[in-house]
C-alpha cells in the first residue's frame, strides 16, 4: 500500500530545463487527483527539513488553499557551492516546465532563460557579446546578456567582501611580522651568553650570524608547516560545521597549495630577515660584554 | 742558548674610561712566560688580574705596550685576526666554563675544531682522545646539564686543548668547584703542565696557586711579586 501523501509547502519553485522561472508564495498539499502522479525533485534541505526520501507522495499546490497536484519525488537534489544563495532560508522544488506551468496556470510565461551559442570560432570572446546584441536588436520586453555580465554583476558583492577579507589578511600578516621580529629577537637575545662563548673561544662573527640564520629559517620552515596544518584542521572543521549549519556544498574557507605556498615563503623571508637583524646585533657586541663581564 | 718565551708581554697597559675620565686596570705590566711552564696570577679583585689574561688572549686590546705569543704580536690584531687567534693560538678555560647546553660534551670538544676545518673524522678521534684524557671516556654523550660542575669543566679543558693551542689560558678554574672538585682541577692540570702544555691560570685559589709552578701577585695594576716555586728543570 503506498504511504499517504503528505502536505508540501515550498518557496521557490525551478524547471527542469529551463533556470529558475517562477517563485510561488507557497506550495500546498490539497486533495489528489485520480491520474498517475508526476514526478519531482526536491533539494536536500527541504528532504531534511520535511522527512521526506525519494518514493514519497506529497500535494504540491501553488499557493495555499488551491487543489494542487499529487506527486511523487523522485529525486533529492544537492545544491550548489553558490554563494548567493548560503543565507537565504529557502527550499528548491524542481518539477517539469509543462506541469509547471497548468500548475501555476502562467502558460509559457517565463522571467528568465539561458541562450548557449555554438559555431563561434574558438577563442572569439566577444561573440556573447555580438549575439546578445543581435537578440536585443530584435527583442522586445526583455533583455539579453552575455554571462560574463550577468557573472560581474551577480559577483560584485563578493569581490567586495573578498577585499575586506584580504586587508584583513594584510593586517594579520604585518602584525604577525613584527610580533614574529620582536619574538626572534628576544629569543636570540636570550642566547646572548652562549654567542659570547662561542666568539670567545675563537668562532668567527660569519659563522655565529649563519648559524643564528639558520637556526630562525629552520624554527621559521617548521612553524609554518605546522601553521599550515593547523589552518587545513581548522579550515576543514569550520567547513564541516557551516556545510552541515546551511546544508550547502559550499566551501567557506579554502586552503589552497598557492595559499600554503605564500604562507611558507613568507615565513622563511621573515625568519631569515629576523635572524639577521638579530644575529648581526649579537655578533656585533663585544664578546666579554655577551658574557656579562 | 738562548730560550724564546711562549709568551712576552712589554710595558702593557689598559685603560677604560669611567665617568669622564680613564682609569687604568693595568699600568705598564711586562711578564715573560717559558714553554712548559705553568704561571698562577693572583691579588686582590680589581687588581688587573682578568683584565691581563684578556689582554694576552687576544679578547681585549692593550692601549699601549705589545704581547707576543708563540711568535706572533697579538696585541695589535683586528677582530677577525684576534678571533682567529683565539681559535688556534691560545686556548680558554673559563670559570663558568660556557659550554653549548644543546651539545653534548663531544660535540662541545669538536666546535673548536669544526669551526677551523678540521675534518670531520679527525676531530671526533681527538674529541674522544681529549676527553679520555680529562677522565670523561664514558660521558661524551651527555650533555652539559646531565654533568657535574667538575666534569663540565674537564669538557672545557678538553675543548680549549682541541686544536692544541700554544698557551692555555684559566679565568679562575676552580671559582665554581667544591673543594674536592676544585683539587680534582688542579690535579688535571698540574698532569697537564707535566705533559707540556704552558699554563697561565688567574685565582683566587690558594691551593690552586700553591700548585703552579711559578706564583705571580699582581695590585693595582702591577705586578709585585713574582715568585718560582718549581723551576722547569727540577720537574724536567
């Protein structure tokens, strides 16, 4: 005996084979009809949200208190890493355009579709452009637009974002600078006694100021690998938990080999500066005066 | 025959401003010390007694007068000439011995010698052959702080004996020894004098001072007593 459908309330509904067309108020369960249900796809918030799995019957209605359809889900659709759409607190059904359309009752009305252009040489990058101006000659209540506009305009608030997250990376990183400088410095003034001892019994100011060098590359070389590990846990345990908060695909923090890359060159260019501005203070003190004598 | 010190210090002198004016911790000093022989430098603190043993192992520059070691004027070398002395000419033994806490004691043997490009499987040997020597065969693998303060100070003798210097120079050896420990010290180097090596030690130790050789009592600056309580040729 099959189970008994079970109300269905959505915000946002999608054909399959055209981009989003139409968004409903609401989506209803109402009384079913004797025909064979339809079939659709839902996204993996609402299934989680509602208990619903793939063989479910559910009344799928445009708005509330209209008969609506029954139908059966056939599918559970993950989202995609899009941004955009992280925050909003909406549900996806997907379901297709004809049956759409009687049940919303809007014809063939649509408010957005996507023109794929072929035969253009490759490497012609301006051939969107010429094809979105060709369908505006002849358009009329609407509007084309290449992707790549459409991708700007879509991107522009990230990009700002992406700039306050890099000053704050630029601020983070100049600070780490000087807290790092101070730290080497402290710590190689610490072992101002054994570099007295060693200029002392006859070891040349070159070779104290390399080892010093050497000793801040390597403590610079390890600290950052270990840096990076640390970043990768904690960019994986925040992907976890904000992929599980928004049940979103999305990766919202990214530790990448190029990041990794400027991580670890910019701690060796820190700790080699360092070691030699401490280094050389060191070995440029009087061997007697490194001993406390 | 006539015998060339080890070392020859003429008419030194060093002097230091302080608070506007110069005062001198050494005031015209001359001291000739003979191969083999073992020379104790004593008085009170302040005397010049530290300041001198600066001056002859090229830490410290004279102001006026000249030193001569094994040859060589080293009252006049740059930092890189003097440094490089230090190395090779003379070796150091200091009274709170300054060994490298992350090295162990053969490690601290061989720096000497690794810094003057000694290969590196001829100056393990003579690591392992100096700490034989000083009595520490079994701890060339400890560290500073798993050893005694006399053992840490044999690691100090073996060190500045490495690239077998001419002179060996002592800043109070014993300062930091117990009793035992400190006659231990100067039974070690009084082995060491017999052996050949020329030893110029500055303390406070009386005993120290009874076992050299040769006792020399410095105030103000000046040398005022210098006594030969051994002369080479009875010891010979």
């Amino acid at each position: 005996m099959p189970p008994a459908p079970r109300p269905l309330l959505a915000g946002l509904l999608a054909g399959v084979l055209l981009l989003p067309t139409f968004r409903p108020a609401s989506v209803s369960a109402q009384v079913s009809t004797p025909a064979a249900p339809r079939t659709i796809a839902i996204d993996e918030r609402l299934a989680a949200a509602a208990g619903l799995a793939v063989g479910d019957t559910v009344r799928l209605a445009a708005t509330a208190g209209s008969p609506g359809d029954l139908v059966r889900i056939a599918a559970i659709t993950r989202r995609g890493a899009d941004p955009s759409e992280v925050a909003r607190n909406e549900f996806k059904v997907r379901l297709h355009l004809d049956h759409l359309q009687s049940l919303t009752g809007s014809g063939d009305r649509v408010g957005r579709f996507a023109v794929r252009s072929r035969g253009a040489p490759s490497g012609d990058a301006a051939a969107p452009d010429r094809v979105a101006a060709a369908i505006n000659q002849s358009a009329f209540g609407f509007r084309a637009y290449p992707a790549s506009a459409v991708a700007v305009e879509t991107s522009s608030t990230f990009r700002v974002v992406n700039r306050f997250h890099r000053a704050i990376g630029v601020i983070t990183i100049v600070a780490s600078a000087i807290f790092l400088l101070c730290i080497t410095l402290l710590k190689v003034d610490e072992r101002r006694r054994d570099v007295g001892a060693l200029r002392l019994i006859g070891c040349a100011r070159a070779t104290v100021l390399r080892a010093i060098v050497l000793e801040a590359t390597l403590v610079a070389l390890i600290g950052s690998i270990l840096g990076a590990a640390l970043g990768w846990a904690a960019s994986a345990i925040v992907n976890w938990y904000y992929q599980g908060v928004y049940q979103t695909p999305l990766r919202f923090t990214l530790v990448t080999p190029g990041i990794v890359g400027f991580a670890v060159a910019l701690s060796l260019v820190l700790g080699v500066v360092s070691g030699i501005l401490a280094g050389r203070r060191l070995v440029r003190t009087a061997p007697l005066e490194l001993v406390g004598r | 025959m006539t015998v060339t010190p080890v070392l020859s210090a003429q008419s030194i002198r060093r002097a230091y401003p302080l608070a506007g004016r110069s005062v001198e911790a050494v005031r015209g000093l001359s001291l000739d010390v003979m191969a083999g022989e073992w020379v104790a430098v004593v008085g009170p603190s302040g005397c010049g007694k530290s300041t001198l043993l600066n001056l002859l192992g090229a830490i410290d520059r004279p102001t006026a007068g000249r030193i001569v070691i094994a040859g060589r004027d080293v009252s006049a070398l740059g930092d890189a000439e003097a440094t490089r002395f230090r190395l090779t000419g003379v070796g150091f033994v200091f009274q709170r011995f300054y060994l490298m806490p992350t090295l162990t004691a053969a490690e601290n043997v061989e720096l000497p010698m690794a810094e003057a490009r000694m290969p590196r499987a001829a100056r393990s040997a003579r690591a392992r052959e100096l700490l034989a020597y000083v009595g520490l065969d079994g701890r060339a693998e400890h560290r500073p702080f798993q050893l005694s303060g006399g053992e840490q100070q044999r690691v100090a003798i073996a060190r500045a004996l490495a690239n077998r210097p001419a002179l060996l120079l002592a800043d109070e050896p014993t300062g930091e020894l117990d009793a035992r420990t400190g006659a231990e010290m100067i039974a070690l180097l009084d082995r060491l004098n017999h052996d050949g090596t020329t030893i110029v030690t500055v303390t406070h130790d009386e005993e120290l001072a009874q076992a050299a050789r040769r006792v020399v009592h410095m105030r103000d600056g000046v040398i005022v007593d210098d006594v030969v309580r051994r002369p080479l040729e009875a010891t010979a």
